[in-house]
C-alpha cells in the first residue's frame, strides 16, 4: 500500500483544534483541579488545543424546569423574576466557568474564543425554560423576542469582553433542526425552522453593526453535514447583511461515522460551491456512544472522524462536543462518558479517557496554519484502515495512520532526510517508537494510532 507524499496535491490551510466548556466548566471549582485539566486541553504538554467554545447559557428558572440532570442546566449572568417580571444582570454569576476560560487562555495557546448558546434565556421562551417548546419541532423563541435574545447574548458577550476576554466569533443557534422539546427534555435546546434561524441570525447581523462590536457571526451549528444544511447555507448566503459579518459556516458531523462518501459530497456539493467562506467542523462526539472511556476503541474512532473532516469534508478547524463529561456506568460496570476526560458530578474523581489520545495524534503535532494533504489514499467499504497527511509551517510532513483492522505494511514515496513515529494502542499512549533517519517503509500494527513527522533535514 503506498500513500503519495512527494506530489501530494495541497488543500485548506487549518485553522486549528477546539472544545467546548459546557457544562464541566461550571462545576470545575477546585484550583489545582482547574489547572491540572487546562493544562491537559490547552498546555503545550497536552492537546494543546487553541479554540474554545464558551456556553452563555439560557439559565434555569428553579420553579420551573424540565430538565433533571445538574450538569444539564445552566446559569446564567441575567437574573430574572417572573413574579415582578424584571430582570438585572449579576456578572458574578457564572465565575466558575470563567475562572476555568482564564486559565486556559493564560497559557497562550488560544487564538480563537466563541461563545455560543444552545438557547435564548428561559426569561424569553414560551415555556419559560430553556430546553425547547413543549410540542417538538416548534420554536420556543416567539417572534416578539427574537431581538430580547439578541440583546441578551450580545450584552453577555460585550461583558465578557470588557473583562478582558478576547471573544472573536458569535454563534447564537445551535443544531436549530432538532426537535428540541416535547415531553421528554436533557438538556437545553432551541428549534428554529430555516426561515426562523436566518431571520434571528439577521436581527444578530444587525445588532453587530449597530453596536460597532468587534466579532464575527458563526453558525447556524447545524447538526449534521446533509440534511437541511445546504438549505440553512443558501439562505444565509443570499442575506447581505448577514455574509457582511459572518465569514464562517460552522456545522457537526453527527450521525455518520461510517460514512467517508458523505464527507467528499459535502465537500463536492458546498464547500467547493461556497469559497468565500471557511467551513468549520464545530462538534462531534460518537454518537450513540458504544465505546467506554477505558476501550481504545473510542481513541481510534475519534482520530478516524478528525482525519475524515479534515481531509475529505474540507473542515479548516475540528472541534470536540465537550472536553469533559461526567461519569456514566452502564450495566457493564464500564463509563460511556463521550468526552475526553471524564468526572465524577463534584470533580472527587476524574481521568483522561482512550478517546483523548485519538485528538492527540492531530492536535500536539499538527500546528495551526498547517496545509492538508491529497496524499492519494481513500478507505475501502471496511473503512478501518485510514491515512491522513499535513504539510507545517516548517515544511514538515506529518502523516496520521488510523489502523483499526488487521497489521499492515504501508509504504511512502516522498523524499526526506528524517523521520520520528509516535504511537498509541490500548497498552501504551504516545510512544515514540523510531525517531531517526527516514525509511519509507513501516508497519502498523493492528488498533493502533501512528503519528509520523518527516523532515528534509
């Protein structure tokens, strides 16, 4: 099997590797604790991520909700009381989450801060919570409060700015096809028909300029790469107003971890159509998650879908669902948590999961501002042995191997001087099994994750 690195054809320039803070931020209280995780995330001797999605959340009206789950709900800096119908802003509010963003912006990796909502303050919804309509399927936002919610998000967002945050991009809706609602709820969540979700996208487009603020639209968060996608990225693209202040289309690739053809349509379909705007692959996790924390399986299937996103959907920035989740035995005895690290509810125990070290092999080695590479190869209808490439900054070749069948021998057919191969499998994380001088052949090992540096020197 030979994969082409001395012609490789150059794609995007990358952009970078994120996550999100919702909900773990909240409960993360611990000092030490705090630092420990941000260094995993966003030190240079973790993932070294530099995207970070911060949560405004639409706060939980404790005499009225749906949702069970703590770590579901969230708080918010707008104090409302249905009782005298008025509300104040108390910015002391979420200080957990904040104190966590700080630390993780004070190691300097980040260049790239959004905050996002996954609904309109309760204070603004029809059912007076913030986690969808009761019938789904049906906005929970009526019309008459579109612009309460854009003034309450962009009044979060310029505090959060005047407290010395450097918030680049908006996004206000998230994943707005779902049905959101209904008699059982999880979590927050806000439907929006496509006509609804441009026309509060527009309403946030004309609040930007009004207001003179310093940040980007980015969105609609679409919660799949097909479906009413094209439609959310026809609509947006013939508002004028909107492509004035959004130059990203963010969406997740839920839903088809199997599915490489569907990348190369998106790709093929959209993103070739579109080359005004930079496509963003804003939230994945597996889904429904079958991998427990402690199964490298979850690391393999995490690296397969980055390197799919990337390479064959056309994504210039991956980002994760939730950097942690809390614990959650099964019958097995094992936890199904789907972030890459996991917490009991208070934080008194927590680890890194498989599925980490799968983000690892792209994040700690493939520097922002990287080129993708067509190295020629593409999986067969087993979809278990991929081949990712990268060109740096510093003109390295950094090639990723996702190998989750049987051992093969692979061969390259680039010129270089030197090569080191890092590799991760079920036993051992991160291993640097060969740094020397370049060989263009090697074998992978069965389950395993190489990361493979080639230099001209």
């Amino acid at each position: 099997m030979n994969i082409n690195l001395k012609n490789a054809k150059r794609l995007q320039e990358l952009k970078g590797f994120g996550t999100s803070a919702c909900w773990w931020s909240h409960y993360c209280k611990d000092e030490k604790i705090q630092n420990e995780i941000a260094e995993l995330l966003y030190g240079d001797s973790g993932l070294k991520l530099n995207i970070y999605r911060y949560n405004i959340g639409g706060g939980t009206d404790m005499g009225n909700y749906r949702v069970q789950n703590p770590w579901r709900r969230t708080e918010s800096m707008y104090v409302y009381d249905r009782e005298k119908e008025e509300g104040y802003w108390d910015y002391a509010l979420d200080k957990t989450a904040k104190e966590v963003m700080r630390k993780c912006l004070d190691l300097g990796n980040i260049d790239t801060l959004i905050v996002f909502a996954n609904s309109p303050h309760w204070a603004h919804t029809s059912t007076g919570q913030a986690s969808g309509s009761l019938m789904m399927h049906t906005c929970n936002l009526p019309k008459a409060n579109y612009r309460k919610f854009a003034d309450y998000f962009l009044t979060a967002t310029q505090r959060l700015i005047d407290e010395g945050f450097p918030v680049k991009y908006i996004s206000p809706i998230n994943e707005p096809q779902w049905k959101w609602g209904g008699s059982y709820v999880w979590q927050e969540g806000c439907h929006y028909e496509p006509e609804e979700m441009v026309e509060v996208m527009h309403i946030f487009a004309e609040e930007i300029v009004n207001r003179k603020m310093d940040v980007k639209l980015y969105g609609p968060e679409s919660g799949e790469m097909m479906g009413l996608t094209p439609q959310y990225l026809d609509l947006l693209t013939k508002d004028e107003l909107i492509m004035s202040v959004m130059p990203i289309f963010a969406y997740h690739s839920y839903h088809d971890d199997n599915n490489p053809e569907i990348r190369v349509d998106f790709k093929n379909q959209l993103v070739a159509s579109h080359p005004e705007l930079r496509f963003d692959m804003s939230e994945w996790c597996e889904l429904p998650n079958k991998s427990h924390t402690k199964n490298f399986k979850g690391a393999l299937i995490t690296a397969r879908i980055i390197g799919q996103d990337l390479i064959y959907a056309g994504a210039e920035s991956w980002t994760s669902w939730v950097a942690i989740n809390q614990y959650s035995i099964k019958e097995d005895g094992f936890d199904y948590s789907d972030a890459t690290l996991t917490a009991t509810d208070n934080y008194e125990e927590w680890y890194v999961a498989e599925r980490y070290y799968g983000f690892a092999h792209f994040s700690k080695y493939i520097p922002v501002n990287s080129t993708c590479l067509d190295n020629g190869f593409f999986p067969d209808e087993n979809n278990d042995f991929n081949v990712f490439s990268f060109l740096t900054p510093d003109n390295k070749t950094i090639t990723v191997i996702v190998n989750e069948g049987k051992e093969k021998e692979i061969t390259f057919d680039g010129d270089f001087g030197t090569m080191e191969v890092i590799e991760s499998t079920q036993v051992y994380k991160l291993k640097t099994i060969y740094n020397g001088e370049y060989k263009n052949t090697l074998t992978v090992k069965e389950n395993s994750i190489l990361t493979i540096i080639c230099d001209k020197e």
